[in-house]
C-alpha cells in the first residue's frame, strides 16, 4: 500500500478566499487540534508514505508555506477548477493516478484513502468518489426530498490522471465544486465507484465548525497536585471544624490564619497547579486581610481562573490524613458539601481517609494534611 502511494500524484488545494470563514486569517492556518489545517494534511499524507504532493496555494509568498520545502508549491487560479488545472499541467510528477483532496476537511482517513487506492489500481475504476449519506431532513422550497437518494460529496477522490486531464481539457470554461463532476456528467462512458464514508469528514467552511471540531477531539486534560496541612490542638469542648467547606463538630481545634479548611486549600492548590498558576500563598498571604478568612474565598479565586480558561473539573481524587476528627463518620456531609462547592457531580469525587497510623506529628494527632489531585477538561 504504502509503495504504491510513493507513485500516486496527491494534489492539495489549498487556494480558495476564506470568505466565509470570517477571520483575519486564512482559515488553512487556523488550529484543528494544536497544528494548522494545512500541516494537519501534510504529515498525514508523508506519514502514509506519499512523495509526489503538490500544494496548491494563492498566496506563494505565504511564509507559513515555507516550512513545507520539500512540497511541489504551484499557484492556484481564480476558480476551484482552475487550480486543479494548474496542478494538472504545471506539475513535475508524472503518474497513472491522482488524488485530489480539499485541505479545509481536516479529518482525513488511513481507511478511506486505502479504498481509493485500492478501487483505481485493482479494481480499476476511472473516478473514485467518497459520499456520506444525509441524515437531516432535506427540502426544497418547503418540499421534503428524499434523503435516502441523496449522496454528500467529499474528498479525497480519486482518478486515472490522464482521464481527468482529458475531461479537464474538453470542459475548459465549466465552474466545478469537484472533479468528480466531470465524469458523472459522461453519461456512463466510465467506471465510476461511490465510497460510502461513516466517519467524520467535514469541510471548515465556517470559524464556528472549526472550534466545534477542536472541542469534539480535545482530550488536552490538565492534572494538578494540591497538599495542605494544619496544626492542630485539643479543647475541652465541642468546636465547629470546617473540611471541605462543611462543618464538622469536634474536639479539635485547627490554628491556622484562615478558617483552617485543609481540604479545600489543598483542592484550591491543585487546580491552581492544573492550571499552571503559583499557589495559595501567593494569592492570599498571611495578611491581616486574610485573617479567618473564609475557604471559599481562595477557592472561587481558583474556580475564576479555571472557568477563565474554559476548563472544568474531570475528576478529583481526595487524600485525607488524620488521627482526629475521624473523617467516616462525616464522609457524606463532606462528599455533599465539595460536590456543591465545586459544582460537580459526587460521582467525580473520590474522598478517602486514613490515619498516620500513630507515627509521626500527624500520627501524635498534632496535624491533619490532605492530598488533592485532580484532572481539568476542556468547557
Ligand atoms: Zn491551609
């Protein structure tokens, strides 16, 4: 497969205004999953071993176009047709076959183009053309037609190049949207096969379809890791202790400058840390203004970053280290509490408790700590 692709001409237009894409910049550079549409394609065809790629583009002096030097870069026409012209008569490469593809469809399969491949060289069709069926209804002027007729064009498709030269020459002044349109309209004189294509497969014609496309594949998760840890003493008394925003009564008592909740400090911190921010202390030293203050305060500061930067929680994961107060018997009041503080579902929250086992400061019941780990999605 991957010999035969090394002598396929594979033709990438990529001219075309952005008109309709309504940005500064054209849309062939805009991002579709960290890489540029245009650099998308590129490695996509090299990494299926193609060699004779020409890129066909309006603006020659582009300078995003010189890191693709070892491309045959041809100047595109005013028209669609035009271009795939210019790429048919000026080209270097010589071949039995050609693929045309449109770089504005950024989702490109190994599978399809296999099967293209496969229906030109073995079962020697003249136009390969991929479709996928209409599943809206579809109208004309009020009137529904029927839908299960309906055939959506796409590319890559396939031809014996010198077929296409021909029709090319003998349709010199027709606009086409494709190629393949040149022979469906010969009235059966060739061998034309229709791929039907499941997967996704959609042209950017529009800035909104491309930053929908961004968020249907973005799994950029970002982790963070938050640890706090408090002194504790013990009264006489019941107090009120906060953990996780809820009020626990026990006979503890935590020091500290602010109201003391381990828990949500160390979960402020990870996402602080999730976020690639400085912690806690930088955002609210131990300043007079910062005294008994109130959790909830540092962890919207955080929730504000995070929602800034269009993430939201994925899941946290809680590690709560203390001989006294026993977190158990308070487990649901505290779960309750995080899943409404944080605006998420209880299911994404792990909670878990141990002790120190007697050893150590923590173990003495001096401390209580807490571990938060937690993991930022795309919003
Ligand atoms: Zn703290």
């Amino acid at each position: 497969m991957t010999l035969i692709n090394s002598k396929i001409h594979f033709i990438l237009l990529a001219g075309g205004n952005s008109l309709r894409f309504s940005s500064k910049t054209n849309k062939l550079l805009a991002k579709f999953k960290n890489k540029n549409l245009l650099t998308h394609n590129i490695e996509f065809l090299k990494e299926l071993k193609f060699k004779k790629i020409t890129l066909i583009i309006n603006n020659l002096k582009d300078k995003n176009i010189n890191i693709f030097r070892d491309l045959e870069v041809i100047k595109g026409g005013e028209t669609r047709s035009e271009s795939v012209k210019n790429a048919l008569y000026k080209s270097k490469f010589r071949s039995k076959y050609v693929l045309i593809h449109d770089v504005a469809r950024p989702l490109n399969s190994q599978k399809l183009i296999k099967k293209i491949v496969k229906n030109l060289v073995e079962k020697k069709y003249d136009c390969v053309v991929p479709y996928s069926k209409c599943s809206d209804t579809a109208i004309i002027n009020h009137n529904n037609i029927d839908r299960e007729k309906l055939k959506l064009i796409k590319t890559p498709q396939g031809f014996i190049k010198n077929k296409l030269i021909f029709l090319h020459n003998k349709n010199n002044k027709k606009i086409l949207t494709d190629d393949s349109q040149l022979f469906r309209n010969e009235n059966n004189k060739f061998k034309i096969k229709y791929l039907l294509q499941n997967e996704i497969n959609i042209k950017i014609t529009y800035k909104d379809e491309l930053e929908t496309l961004n968020k249907l594949v973005e799994n950029n998760i970002l982790v963070g890791i938050g640890y706090d840890i408090h002194r504790i003493i013990k009264t006489n008394r019941n107090n009120l202790l906060k953990l996780g925003g809820a009020k626990i009564k026990s006979k503890v008592k935590v020091i500290s400058h602010s109201d003391g909740d381990v828990i949500l400090h160390a979960i402020t911190d990870s996402i602080l840390g999730a976020l690639s921010l400085r912690d806690i202390g930088t955002y609210f030293p131990n300043v007079k203004k910062n005294l008994n203050r109130n959790s909830i305060d540092f962890l919207n500061y955080a929730l504000n970053k995070m929602n800034s930067k269009k993430k939201m929680i994925n899941n946290i994961d809680l590690m709560i280290v203390s001989e006294e107060p026993k977190i158990n018997p308070h487990f649901k009041k505290i779960l309750d509490s995080i899943s409404k503080k944080l605006d998420i579902n209880k299911n994404s929250i792990s909670i878990k408790a141990t002790t120190n086992e007697k050893s150590g400061l923590i173990g003495r019941g001096d401390f209580i700590a807490c571990w938060s780990n937690i993991s930022l999605k795309e919003n």
